[in-house]
C-alpha cells in the first residue's frame, strides 16, 4: 500500500488536475462549448484513473487492518457515497433521503471525531495520572530505602546503646556492692561506737550513784557525830544545807538514764513481781480474774498513793529550802536535786497501808478472811517505789486511766492470751499502760471478750447494792476490821517507821 501510495504522489496526476481545473477556469468564458466539454472529459478521465488508484489503495489498506478492521469506517463513509453515485437517477438534484442520510453520516462524523478526540484526551489523562502515580510510587520506594536504612541505622545504635547501657548496669552493681559492704563495715563500726558509748553512758551513772551513795553516806556519818538533834534541827545548821553542800551537782544523775532505768524497773515489776504477786494470791484464790484485778487495782491505787506522797513531800522540802535558797540555781531545781539525791527519805511503808487500805474497800476486788493483801506487800513497795522516783522525771511518768467496758485501744493494749481476739470492749485490766505526755510508751496488757460491757454494768449494780444494804456494809465492816485484826495497824507502822527513819535516816522532812 505504501508503495502505490508513493507511486501516487510521484505521479503528479493530482497536480496535473489541478493545473487543468485552472487552466479550464481561466479559459471557460473564451472557449466554445466544445472545447469546454472536452476539457470536462479530460478532467473526469484524469479523475477517474486517480479514483481507480485510490480504490486500489483503499482496498490494500482495508486488507492490511484484518477482516474486521476499518469496517466501521467503510459503513459510515464510504458506502453511502457509493449510494449517491450510483443509485441516483437525476445527478442534478437529490432526493430528500440522500440529503438526510448525508447529514446523517456527517453527524455520526463529526460524533465519532468528538468521541476519539475525547478518548484520547482521556487516554492522555490517564497516561498523565499513570507517570504521576509511578514518579510517586518511585518516591516511595526511595523513602522507603532510606526508612529501612534509618531503620538498621537506630537498630544498630540500640544495639550499641543496650550493649553499653548493660556494662553501665554492671559496673553500677559492682559499685553498690562495694558501697554496701562499706557502709557494712561502717555500720558495724558504728555499733561498735555505739555500744562502747553506752557503756561510757552506764559506767558514768555507776560513778554517780556511787558518788551519791557515798555523799549521803558521808552526810550520816557527820550528823552521827553532832552532839544533840537540837543542834542538827536548827536553821542555822541546818541538815538540809549540809546535804546540798556536800552533794556536788555532778554527781546528779541525767534525767534521760533515770527513765531509762525507771522503765527497766516497771519492765521488770510486770515480768518478774506481778508473776511472784500472782503465785502468793493464788493459794488463797481460785479464780484467776479476782487475783490480775486485784493485782491491777493495787497498781493503780499505788501509782495514786505515790504521787500524793511526792507532792506533799516536795511541798515540805519546799518549805524548808525557800530560807537558804543561795545561788543562781532556781527553788524548783534545788528541790528536785534534793528529792532526786534522797530518795530514800520517802516514807514507802505508810504509802503501802494507805493502798491496802484502799483496796479493802474497793468494791471490785473481795479476799478470804483469814488472810490480807498485806502478803503482796513487796509488790506494792516496788511499784510504789518506781511511781514516786517517775515523778522526779521531767516530764513525769503515769499510768493511763483505764476502765471496764472500754473500747480496747490498740495503742495502749495488748490482749492476754485467754482473750477473745474479735471483742471490741475490755472485760477487766491485767497490766496499766505507762504515758508520757498523753503519748503511750510502754503498753499494758487487757483481757477482752463479747458482753464486757453487759458484765461491767452487772459488777457495777452489785457493788452498788452492796453498799446500799446495810448487811453487806456490816459484812464488809466485820471483814475490815478481822483483816485490820490480822494484820499491824498501819498507824503503828508508821510510828514504827518514823522512829525508825528518825535514828537511821538524815532527816524527817
């Protein structure tokens, strides 16, 4: 085709048609009628030889495109041309139906021109879209290489990182170990320091009260010699102002290891004296709730009795200090020196029949009547004893107040073991528990157990009717008076004791 094609254009028929169709135009109105037809034929001639090599042409192209190649084309072009041609039979004016079909072919034309133009905008588009859509595919590609190279990048630094962060650790840990057993070591030497200081602590009260002993020992020894108590009463020379002069302050024991021995001692009543005071009631009473309240009250009732005792003694070593108070110390601390250097002035036997004689008529307790509370006596002398030395503290030492039918506290109580662990309430005390400024510092003990409350209240009305009937009160009075009939009187015993402190002790204040 593309050979016939060429053969075509060399040729030159189109030209040489083109120049006659001039030609003919220029020489139309000066030719005669002949020579114009015979030029029309000489056109239609060349004409026709040009169409017959076009057929040929568009005959080897339709073969070229396959069957069904170009079919369209042939339909919508070429067919209705040949219609015109040839089924025509006036050339000089065509029917209606030639004129619509070939408006028709023209439209469907210009439809199909408009619909290839538009398909190949589109295609256009598409290709536009497809080489964006792979620029940005490359893009991601390239920044998903870099991504994964970024990636192996932090993985390795991680690696590295953990790699030194783990001989960091290591060697942190080798550190703190060896920081441990130093401080160890340290703590050790502490202890160490600390004991060698407490026992610097102990051996220095020793001397002191060793210094005091001797001082008053001293002071007796002086006043055995004086030749009348006349002398030895009087102010001027006073045995008082010997005292204070012979006792030096540094011989005065700190506050801190008195309390600190003063709570060994309490210690020491609960775990050792309460236990012997239990064993001598029990031979006498069956019951062991009777004896722990009867060893409770007379701790109580002895803590009470001690602490009158104090005031009414420091009362009176008041009264005979304020005239020969000399120096810048003030009264209150030269008396508490004195009463703290002479402990063993404080007249412990009329503090012990003034419990007893509480506790006879305390309506909680009861006692056979062959026998008295005068045999827990020793018991009642050492709680005395450390309740009268506790007031000399700064602050002073005291017992919690404690009732049956309490809310059991935690804080100031622990339950005995025949307790019942879920009661909320205390049936009776076994032990008080020792304060300091209302602060708990050393805990008592309680018994607790469902209906204390109810219990309580029943002891309460018993002892009140009790008092109220006149036969109990005439029981009670006859169990006095045998009890009373057993034992000393405590007045005599504290004649006794006065004439006795008298001749042995430095002075009866």
């Amino acid at each position: 085709m593309a050979d016939n094609l060429r053969r075509l254009v060399n040729n030159e028929s189109c030209r040489a048609l083109q120049e006659k169709l001039e030609n003919w135009y220029k020489d139309y109105y000066m030719n005669s009628c002949d020579q114009n037809l015979n030029c029309c034929c000489e056109i239609i001639e060349l004409n026709s030889r040009i169409q017959g090599q076009l057929f040929g042409i568009l005959s080897l192209t339709a073969q070229e495109g396959g069957h069904y190649a170009g079919v369209e084309t042939i339909k919508t072009r070429f067919l209705p041309w040949l219609g015109t041609c040839f089924s025509n039979s006036s050339l000089a004016k065509p029917n209606d139906n030639t004129i619509s079909l070939l408006q028709e072919s023209l439209e469907k034309d210009r439809q199909l021109r408009e619909l290839s133009a538009s398909r190949e905008r589109e295609i256009q588009q598409l290709d536009s879209e497809l080489n964006s859509t792979r620029v940005q595919l490359n893009m991601v590609q390239q920044d998903l290489v870099e991504t994964e190279m970024d990636l192996e990048d932090t993985k390795t630094k991680s690696a590295t990182a953990l790699l030194a962060s783990e001989d960091e650790i290591i060697h942190l840990r080798k550190q703190l170990k060896s920081l441990q057993a130093q401080e160890e070591s340290r703590q050790r030497s502490l202890d160490l320091l600390t004991d060698y200081e407490r026992q610097l602590r102990t051996l220095k009260d020793e001397i002191a009260v060793l210094s005091a002993e001797k001082s008053i020992l001293q002071s007796r020894r002086c006043r055995s010699r004086s030749p009348s108590p006349v002398s030895r009463c009087s102010r001027s020379s006073s045995p008082v102002q010997k005292e204070l002069a012979i006792v030096p302050l540094s011989t005065r024991l700190s506050t801190i290891s008195r309390k600190a021995n003063l709570l060994a001692r309490f210690s020491d009543a609960y775990a050792q004296a309460r236990l012997e005071a239990q064993s001598l009631l029990k031979r006498y009473i069956d019951k062991m709730e009777t004896v722990q309240r009867i060893i409770y009250i007379a701790t109580v009732e002895s803590f009470h009795v001690a602490k009158m005792a104090f005031r009414h003694f420091k009362i009176r070593v008041r009264k005979t200090l304020t005239p020969t108070c000399i120096g810048s110390e003030t009264l209150e601390d030269i008396v508490m020196d004195y009463i703290v250097c002479h402990l063993d002035l404080y007249d412990v036997q009329s503090s012990i029949n003034d419990v007893i004689r509480a506790m006879n008529v305390n309506p909680k307790i009861s006692f056979p009547p062959e026998v008295d509370f005068i045999i827990i006596s020793s018991f009642i002398k050492e709680i005395c004893c450390i309740a009268f030395a506790m007031q000399t503290l700064e602050p002073p030492l005291d017992i919690a107040f404690g009732a049956d039918g309490e809310i059991f506290n935690d804080n100031k109580y622990r339950r005995s073991c025949d307790s019942d662990f879920t009661a909320p309430l205390v049936f009776y005390h076994v032990w008080p528990a020792l304060m300091e400024n209302e602060l708990v510092i050393m805990k008592g003990e309680a018994v607790t157990k469902r209906g204390a409350f109810w219990s309580s209240m029943r002891c309460i009305n018993r002892s009140r009717s009790r008092s109220l009937s006149p036969v109990h009160h005439h029981c009670n009075s006859s169990r006095s008076g045998e009890a009373r009939s057993r034992s000393p009187s405590p007045t005599k015993r504290s004649t006794s004791r006065s004439r006795w402190l008298a001749s042995s002790g430095p002075l009866r204040i």
